[in-house]
C-alpha cells in the first residue's frame, strides 16, 4: 500500500542467496524508508570535490568564455585546464577576466565605429559583371562572394568574402542586392549587377538576398 507523503515505512532488507538450500536469508534487518533515503543522498561533503573556474572559451553545455562557473574537481583539473579552456577561479586570475572583458568591450566599440564608416562607403557602389548567357537569360557562369571581393578589393575595399551574405551564387541576369555584414551589428549592401556579353546592364527590379 503506498504510504502517504512525509511518512515513515519500515522495510525488510536482507540478501537473496540462490546457492543455499533455503535461498531467502536466515537474518534480515528492518530499516525506515527515511533510513534508506538518507543513504542514497549524496553526503555533503562532496561539495568540496567541487572547484571554481573561469571559461577561457565558449564550452558547450557549461557556458561562455569569461563566465565563472563550477565543475567536477576531475572534469576542472583533468580536461579543462590542460587544454587551456578555463583558469581556476582565484582572485588575480578573476580581476584579469575583469579586465579582458572591459578591453573588449572597448575593441568591440572601435569595430564597430570602423564597420559603420566602411558600410557608408559601401552602401553608394554598383558592382557590374558580365556573364556568357543563354535563352531566358541563364548564365553559363556565376557570380560568387569571391568575385564580389576581389571587385572591391580592385576598388580599394579589403572585405573578407565570408562576410558577404550570398546564400548562393547569383546565376541569372539583372540587379540583386547583397548583404555584408560588418560587424555583429553593421550590414551594409551593395547592388551588383549582372549582364549578358555584348548587352547593355540591365534595369531590373531589385532582388534582396535574405541575411
């Protein structure tokens, strides 16, 4: 019969011997139930197998880089600070993540201040390319992020080409326009125009490729 919340049973406890003649034990011991959860709970003292460590890079299921968290004394000593992902969490070892974290939030400031200025100078271009075309207007060729790159770069603009948010490569005639992103918070757009050879640039209605 099951006992009511907050309420005491005692139990017979004893061993199963199949190797005796009368399996069942000759002795047995009565113990409560509130006996047998005490013995399954972990003993306090495990606590201090646990040890403080600040992440010095994004660890899955544990947390970001900075973050102070805590973990196994074997998980911390045996794989995180030997592969250099955390520092114990000491008082200097915590006043120089404090102080990371406050450089980068100012490198954070200047990159973005420096992807604004450059997305201003972005937004005004029309990047045209030519392309062997069929009927329809289907390219034989394309136009990549790589191509999109170095035709700035032929401009005087260094954008690394995993930055421009081009899903795929533009494969039809006309005007599209393509997403850079900056900086985490900075997208600039540029249009990029693609003509057949030996046919004028074409005036389309724009396409914006999703971010």
């Amino acid at each position: 019969m099951l006992q009511p919340l907050g309420t005491s049973q005692t139990i017979v406890v004893g061993l199963y011997n199949p190797s005796r003649r009368n399996p069942w034990p000759h002795s047995v011991s009565k113990k409560t139930t509130d006996d047998m959860v005490r013995e399954c709970s972990p003993p306090a003292t495990l606590e201090k197998f646990k040890m403080e460590v600040i992440l010095k890079e994004d660890v899955a299921n544990l947390g970001h880089r900075g973050d102070v968290v805590k973990v196994a004394e074997g998980y911390g000593r045996n794989f995180l600070l030997p592969r250099k992902l955390a520092l114990q969490a000491t008082a200097s070892n915590k006043a120089v993540i404090e102080q990371m974290k406050a450089a980068a939030v100012r490198r954070s400031a200047s990159e973005k201040a420096l992807a604004e200025t450059l997305a201003a100078q972005l937004e005004p271009l029309t990047l045209a390319f030519t392309r062997k075309s069929g009927e329809n207007g289907h390219l034989f060729g394309s136009v990549t992020s790589a191509d999109i790159a170095h035709e700035l770069e032929t401009r005087g603009f260094e954008v690394d080409r995993r930055k421009i948010q081009l899903v795929e490569p533009i494969k039809a005639i006309g005007v599209t326009s393509v997403a850079i992103k900056l900086h985490r918070e900075v997208t600039a757009h540029v249009k990029v125009t693609v003509a057949a050879d030996g046919v004028p640039e074409p005036v389309a209605t724009e396409a914006a490729v999703a971010v």
